[in-house]
C-alpha cells in the first residue's frame, strides 16, 4: 500500500495533536483549535472514502459550541463556576449505550446501501464511540476518556488499512495523550462526598 501524505493530513495531525494535549489539561482553548482540526479532517476523510467520519466532524464542530460554552458558565442555566470533572451517571450510561447502539445499527445499514464505504461497521462503530466520547468531554465526565480508548484502539488500524499512515500515527498519540488525560482528570476529582451530593442532583 502507498503512502501518500497531503497538507489536509499534516495540519489534521498538527490541531488534532495540540487539541488533545489541552483537553488533557482541561484548557478552553481545546476547542477552537479542536473546530480548526474538524474541518481539515472533513476534507481528508471524504477523500479516503470514509463518509461516516467525515459527517461526524461536523457534528463535532456543533458539539464543540457546546462544549466551550459548558466549560465556561457550568453547564447549566443560571451558574458561572467553571464547570467540575465528575462520574458518568448510571442514567447517563443507559442513554449513552441506548443512543450508540442505535446510531450504530443505523449508521451501518446507510453506509452500506448508500455509499461505496469498504468499511461500514468499523465506520460506523468509531463515529458513535467517538460522539459518545464527545459528549462526555463537553460534560467534564471522567469515562469519555475509557470511550475515547476504544475508539483510537478502532482507527488505528482502520486508517492504516486506508492508508492515512500519518493520522493513524497521530491516533497512537491520541491513546497516549488518552491515557494521561484520564490520570490528570482522575487527580482533579472532586472529593467523594461532594461528589456523590453533585451526581444525585444530576
């Protein structure tokens, strides 16, 4: 297989990278730098034929307007205080798995019958781990890390099989950088007390 390299992948690599190390570090400015990497893996993804990923990243530039405004006024109406790493909450788990689940199923039978996707499910499969992993990021929630695991352990080896060896590359820094936001965000954890009075609220 040949390996080609464009100016798309190099500056997806490049935001793609910082992007990921200011999240670790819970920076705001995660998420502009995260819009700018969105835009350029837009173009690279519907080049290499992976259709889901491509509309994915636009659903990511919308879940980072998002994202930025819950980092910055808490998360709800009527709050300020930047908002707290916590738990994901037994009810959030069940609407995640239900709403991935579906996303899944349908994701796969429309790339399947509408596209020339070679790969549907493994499309399929990221794109919802990865909205999962989002949301989860937009709420401050310790496990969109677990989430964001699976699914770089999913696009490595699907964009060396489509021969994007450099943004597979940048997605074994991602699971690095995963591994060390994970710690970094376990450490700023709010004691459990306080915890459990927040979660009961949510």
């Amino acid at each position: 297989m040949n390996w080609t390299l464009s100016w798309t992948e190099v500056l997806g690599f490049a935001t793609g990278a910082l992007c990921v190390w200011l999240v670790a570090r819970q920076h705001i400015a995660n998420w502009p730098i995260g819009i700018a990497n969105n835009v350029f893996f837009i173009a690279l993804f519907a080049q290499a034929g992976l259709y889901a990923d491509a509309g994915l990243q636009i659903v990511f530039i919308a879940l980072a307007a998002y994202g930025w405004w819950s980092w910055t006024h808490g998360g709800g109406p009527g709050t300020s205080g930047a908002l707290p790493v916590r738990r994901t909450t037994p009810t959030e788990w069940v609407w995640l798995a239900a709403a991935g689940a579906v996303g899944v199923l349908a994701l796969t039978l429309l790339l399947s019958r509408a596209t020339d996707s070679t790969v549907p499910f493994w499309d399929a499969a990221t794109t919802g781990l990865s909205l999962a992993a989002t949301y989860g990021q937009c709420r401050k929630l310790i496990e969109s890390w677990w989430l964001w695991i699976a699914a770089d352990l999913v696009y490595i080896p699907l964009y060396v099989h489509k021969g994007l060896h450099l943004t597979a590359l940048l997605y074994v820094g991602f699971l690095a950088l995963c591994v060390a936001g994970l710690l970094g965000w376990r450490r700023t954890l709010p004691a459990r007390g306080a915890r459990t009075v927040r979660e009961a609220a949510a």
